[in-house]
C-alpha cells in the first residue's frame, strides 16, 4: 500500500528540523544567520506542499504589554535585592511610567546601585537600562528600547518553541511556525482541516504551582471519601497514584526564568533543571527553610509531575525533576514549566482553512 503523501511530509520537515537542531543549538543557529536561511527553506517547502495539499495556517501575537510588565517587575525586585545586600539606605522604591523609581539620599550609595546593575546586566542585551540622576537622590531606571526588542524577540523564540513542543505532545505534526514581524507568529500545517485542533491546544496557559503534600491522611482515601479542608487529590504525572496537595499555590511557574532538559549527575537519568528569578529564588529558598522534612508537589497542569521532600533549604535558585523521564518527556516537562513562565498570553489573530489546488 502506498504511503499517503500528507503522511510523509510531516516527518520530513520534522527530520529537517530536527537535523539543524542537533547540529547547532537555536541560539548559535541565531548568531549565524542559519537559523533564519532554515526556516527560509522549510517556509518555501511548506509553501509549495500547502499549495497542493490545502491545510491550517494560524496567527498568534505575542503579549508586548506583559512583557514590558514582566520587565520592569523584575527591574524593581532586582533594584530592591541589590539595594539590601548593598545595605543600602533608600525609600519610595515604585513602578512608575514604565519604569522604577527610588529614593536613595546618599550619593556614593547612588552610585554603587548603577554600577551593580550595570555589572549584571553587562553582555546581555535584554537588560540594559538607562539610568537617570536626578541630583537631589530620586534615581529613575529603564529598559532601553532595545533592550525591550530584544526581549520581544526572545519571547517570540520560547513561543516558538513552546508551540512545537505541545503540539508535538498532542501528535499534530507541526509543518512550520515562524516569527511574523516583531510580535507574531505564523503558523502551517500541510494536511490539516481542523485548525480549531490546535487553537483549543492554547486556548489556555500552562499553569505550573508549587504546592505543599498534606499527610493528615493517605490520598486514595480522600480520594474515595471527603478530602481535608484546602485541599484537592491529583493524579501523578506517569505513576497515575493520587496525591492530596494544597490548593494553594507556595509558588506560581511565572517565577521559573530558565527550564531545560538534562541528566542526573549521579544516575544519568533525564530529568528537567529549572531555576527562578529573583523574587522566585527568595520565595523558594523561604518555603523550604520552614518546610523541612515535609513533601511538597511540582504541578504542571493539574497532574503532579514530582513529589520530593525538603532535605535541606534551597537557597541557590535552581533546582530539578526526576521521575523516571525518557528524554523526550524531560524536554516536554521542561518546555512546559518554560511557558508556564512566559510573561502574558498567546492571542489569536487569525485561523483559515486553504483549500487543496484542483487537481488537473
């Protein structure tokens, strides 16, 4: 039996994609220039196969607007980290008009604020800042304008990403998704009539929690009866046992700043390492101190994807997740703890149906 032709496209533009991906790591295809003449190529290819066999082709934008909040939410936690282990005298530390002001009276304290910012933002386009001294101790910090670009452009890259790997996860082969402009995203798949199939996929965000385990009393038996007050049962990720967790979250994934595949240093297993910012990293390193000993639940979804107990204070930041991966579900937990970060929502701008060329 012959091979439909809509079934063989899909794997090969996967394969070509996956190809480049293996040889060069998106940031260093970026760099070069090849990331671009790679989607060039897919992009014609898409084009003719889209031509002859009709498909989806889908528009997302991107939030500019939480981003630019996400950005300058971050500026301020910065400033005030900076400002205490700076021992730093200051006040009227506030979002304002798109950026941060603060109050710090004594000029050398002033000083010694802009050259750490300027310190840990150096090499890093995303978080240059323009600095503003009044004189009189109100200092005023910025993103530059392109320091804002670069950062869209960061965001539509992990969108990028994010869509392929949960579309991959629902086995919808995904044909091309590439940046339109500086906010969108445009998305082809060759054979596919159903573009709601995959508008439903991000109707909603990711939501990733960090949760505390109650113990007063095993799970399976407030699954089958009345769970305590302020909790709920969820099934685990892969193990599919029930965990009866808080339904409040200790933490939200929108403080998860970096999430990616890796190995277990000890065992070599595939696991998924994340780290937070920094208002993430404080309040991480505060609910381990005082929850020693106790477990607590990593939630993607609804599903407990790890249940670790507290051995010690984590107070670097980072952390990882083991649960018997395969390494294609470590880089899919990754990926999912990383849009559970992106600041803001997917919009959608546009979903048509193309009709198959008449055949001659």
């Amino acid at each position: 039996m012959t091979t439909p032709l809509r079934n063989r496209i899909a794997p090969l533009i996967l394969a070509l994609a996956m190809a480049a991906a293996v040889t060069l790591p998106r940031a260093a295809l970026a760099a070069d220039g090849q990331l671009e003449k790679m989607r060039a190529k897919i992009a014609a290819f898409i084009g003719d196969k889209m031509e002859k066999l009709g498909g989806s082709r889908i528009v997302y934008k991107v939030d500019a607007d939480g981003l630019r909040e996400s950005a300058v939410t971050d500026l301020r936690d910065d400033v005030y980290k900076t400002l205490r282990e700076g021992k730093i005298a200051f006040s009227g530390l506030a979002i304002r008009d798109g950026g941060v002001e603060v109050k710090v009276a004594d000029a050398k304290g002033r000083e010694e604020l802009k050259r750490k910012l300027a310190a840990a933002a150096e090499g890093l386009p995303a978080h240059a800042l323009t600095v503003t001294d009044g004189g009189d101790g109100l200092v005023r910090l910025k993103p530059t304008d392109a320091a804002s670009a670069a950062g869209l452009h960061d965001l539509v890259e992990d969108s990028i990403a994010m869509i392929e790997q949960r579309l991959n996860d629902a086995d919808i082969k995904l044909a091309s998704a590439q940046p339109d402009g500086t906010d969108r995203i445009r998305i082809f798949i060759p054979g596919m009539m159903e573009p709601k199939r995959v508008t439903a996929i991000f109707a909603t965000k990711v939501k990733v929690s960090f949760r505390l385990i109650d113990i007063s009393m095993p799970a399976e038996q407030a699954q089958s009866g009345t769970p305590p007050a302020g909790t709920e049962v969820l099934l685990g990720f892969k193990d599919k046992r029930p965990y009866l967790v808080a339904k409040d979250s200790a933490l939200e994934g929108n403080d998860i700043s970096y999430a990616g595949p890796g190995f277990a240093s000890s065992t070599n297993e595939p696991i998924a390492t994340f780290r937070f910012n920094g208002r993430g990293a404080r309040r991480f390193a505060h609910i381990t101190e005082e929850n020693i000993g106790k477990p607590f639940a990593i939630v993607l979804d609804g599903k407990v994807i790890s249940a670790p107990v507290i051995r010690e204070p984590i107070t670097g930041g980072s952390g990882q997740i083991s649960g018997n991966f395969t390494l294609e579900e470590a880089s899919s937990v990754a990926m999912l703890l990383r849009a559970g970060a992106l600041p803001g929502h997917l919009g959608l701008v546009e979903q048509q149906v193309i009709q198959p060329a008449a055949k001659p």
